[in-house]
C-alpha cells in the first residue's frame, strides 16, 4: 500500500498499537531537544527517577530563552543545566549560540528521526524530514529514560504546493495563507501538515518557517519531505553523509488535501490579536504602529546554512570518549562556546540544587586560566608558591577563595 512521508516515520518508529486516526500509539524517540525555561523541572525528573544516563541516541539541552540575568536565578538555573547535562549526557548549548530550533536543525537534525522536545515549536525539525512534536516536560523525561512516546494518531492533511513565489513573497507568507479564511474554517484537534508536491521550490530553512508554525495550527507536526533541498541544506552544514532520501509513494493518500498556488500568493501579515488574524500587507499600509518586535523563533532567516563557524558542531572527542552519535560517559560531556569556536570538554558536575553539594563538586569557583610568565621566569619550580609578581615584573595569577553560595 503507498504511504505518504507521516505514515513512514510512524511505521518505522511504531511500538505498540496502530496508525488508524484516533488510535493511541506507542513510538520510539530519537532525540529530545530541552530549552533553560522548560529543562530544569525535566532535569529534577531526570533526577527523582535516579536516572543514570539517558538512553535516547541524542539529547540537547539548550539555553535561549531566560537570558536577563537581573538576579541570581537564571544565572543559577543555568549552571544547574550544566551540570545535569554533564550528568546525564546530553549536550549542552550555552547562551548566544542561538535559538535551539535552527540551531538543532543545522547541527543535529536527520531525516528519519522522531524528535520531541519541551517547546511548541519543536515542530519546525519537520523541515528536514523528521517527525518532530512538542510534548511536555514529563514526557520528555520519560523519552529521555528510554520509555516510548505515546499519542492519539491524528489525521495526516496533505498541502499540495504547487508554482512559484512572486518578489517579495516568503515562507511566512505561505504559511500565513493557510491560516487565512476559508481555508482555516473548520479546523480543530491535532493532526499533521504533509507538504507533498511543490515543494521543491522552497530551501530547507523556508521549510522550517512554515513548520515551526505548525504549532499556531494546532498541528501535531509539520512534516516535509526529505528530497534534493534537504540533501543540499546538509550538503551545506558539513553534514551530507546523513541524508536519507524519504518521500511519499505515489499514489499515497491523505485524510483531507488542500492547494496552494506559490505564484498566486502577495504579502501577507497577521494584525493583533492572534496569528489567524491575516490580511494583505496592501490593506494595513499607512496605519501607525507603536511597537515593532524583530526576529522570533519562528522566523530564523533564508538561508540555507548557519551564522556560525562549522567548528561548533560537536568536534573530535578526546581520547577516551564515544562519538559524537553516542551518550558520551560522565567524564566526557559535550559542550560548545561561541567564545572557544569549538567544543569544549569539561569535568562532570552535579546535578544538585543543594549549596553544599555544589560547592563540593567545585563548581562555585571561577575558572581562570594561567597567565603565562615571560622567558626569564619559565625556569621557575612550579612547586614554589607564586609571589604576585616575579622579579621580572611579569604578572602571576594566584588562584582566587571560592565564590560563596548566594543567601
């Protein structure tokens, strides 16, 4: 029997029960994406489960969304993230590497894979060919312990795509028309977008725009296909030898199908107070606006690479350490820094909210590293105390006391 791109990546992860619409099913997860707002109650789960390592092929933990650091407790909550990451053996992404949706795009994503994350817009991996669902917390910290994802099968909608978009039409715009009345009448409960033909014209990362907008839908997921645009967005980021090509049979049916003409669509926008809510930019020409926001998580750019170095994705472990595909052991945990340019190893911490624990495993101390003395001072035992500063003039640094807990 044909199958459309849904129904393979159902079929190939499915556990228990069927794929008949309604019907709960069991599935496999592939990689789990955490953001700070959402992963420090996943990361206490993690904990009271007495979790040892997690067993999904990948996890990601990332930090994007609570960024003032006004007080001490987003500074904390990241260090928290830290240490469970170095735990438990997820991958850790500091803050300024960027929003996780494109960010895990560029560095992790695969066609073929189920990924589930504690964010709305986890539907956006979609746009490589993978299923990806935005789930709560607890289900995220059940994947993460090796248990499947179980959910109602929704109806699979297919959206034909079909010419070329005019100058000045985006991916946003797609996706806006098919919040547009008529076709948004009518629409209710969970189900997946299936973006069948046409979609050629649109780049991996219009793709992601239209997926990660799924979630405004109240779309399960938003899944394309993984055809040339994906091999060559891959292509892009270094990452060609992970291409699988999925598409659906022909012949493949949908429980309901809708056309788009690209060529027949103009600039669209969404007017206050819901995404929904769409008319032609022509109509609201010449109105005031009092406040204007740049940039979201659902708008990630047209481009088909990434705004950072290569060198960021995960690199060579060190001697001892798994690859990157792997959960790596408890001394081996991943992290990366715009500041370095690459993956930076670092001891395993705690997973504690506990002061004390915390300043027992060290990590209440700063990091400084050692300045390096001038030639004539080379020669000096380094099992001789350091005096402030040697004969030469040359400035030595003399480790600083532990930074005490706050309150």
């Amino acid at each position: 029997m044909p199958r459309n791109v849904a129904q393979k990546l159902i079929a190939g992860h499915l556990v228990e029960g069927g794929a008949d619409p309604g019907q709960e099913i069991g599935s496999l997860v592939d990689q789990t994406l955490t953001q700070d707002a959402t992963g420090t109650m996943v990361m206490l789960e993690l904990e009271a489960m007495g979790l040892d390592r997690i067993r999904t092929e990948l996890s990601v933990q990332y930090v994007d969304h609570n960024l003032l650091q006004t007080d001490w407790k987003n500074p904390d909550d990241h260090l928290f993230l830290e240490s469970a990451a170095q735990r438990f053996g997820l991958w850790f992404s500091k803050a300024g590497n960027g929003v996780s949706h494109p960010v895990h795009q560029a560095h992790f994503g695969r066609p073929g894979a189920v990924l589930i994350g504690s964010d709305s817009h986890t539907c956006a991996g979609g746009a490589l060919g993978m299923l990806a669902i935005g789930v709560g917390g607890l289900e995220i910290a059940m994947a993460m312990a090796g248990q499947p994802l179980y959910v109602t099968t929704p109806e699979i909608w297919g959206v034909e795509l079909t010419g070329e978009s005019p100058a000045w039409v985006s991916a946003k715009d797609v996706v806006l028309e098919i919040f547009a009345p008529p076709r948004r009448e009518g629409r209710g409960g969970p189900h997946h977008r299936v973006p069948r033909r046409g979609a050629r014209a649109l780049t991996a990362m219009d793709r992601h725009v239209i997926a990660n907008m799924g979630a405004e839908l109240g779309a399960t997921a938003t899944v394309f296909p993984a055809d040339d645009a994906v091999r060559d967005y891959l292509g892009s980021v270094g990452r060609g030898d992970e291409f699988t090509r999925i598409e659906a049979d022909e012949g493949a049916g949908y429980d309901r199908t809708e056309h788009i003409d690209l060529a027949a669509l103009e600039p669209l926008i969404a007017r206050p107070s819901s995404p929904g809510n769409v008319v032609p930019v022509a109509s609201v020409a010449g109105e005031e606006v009092s406040q204007v926001v740049v940039g979201s998580s659902a708008n990630p750019g047209r481009g088909t690479s990434p705004s950072w170095p290569r060198s960021f994705r995960g690199g060579r472990p060190r001697p001892g350490c798994p690859s990157t595909s792997t959960p790596p052991p408890a001394r081996c945990s991943r992290t990366w820094s715009p500041a370095a340019g690459s993956p930076r190893w670092s001891r395993p911490g705690r997973a504690s909210t506990s002061p004390a624990a915390w300043a027992a495993s060290g990590w209440g101390r700063p990091r400084r590293p050692a300045a390096t003395p001038c030639a004539p001072c080379r020669g000096t035992s380094p099992a001789a105390p350091a005096p402030r500063r040697t004969p030469c003039g040359c400035a030595r640094r003399r480790p600083r006391p532990p930074r005490r807990w706050p309150g």
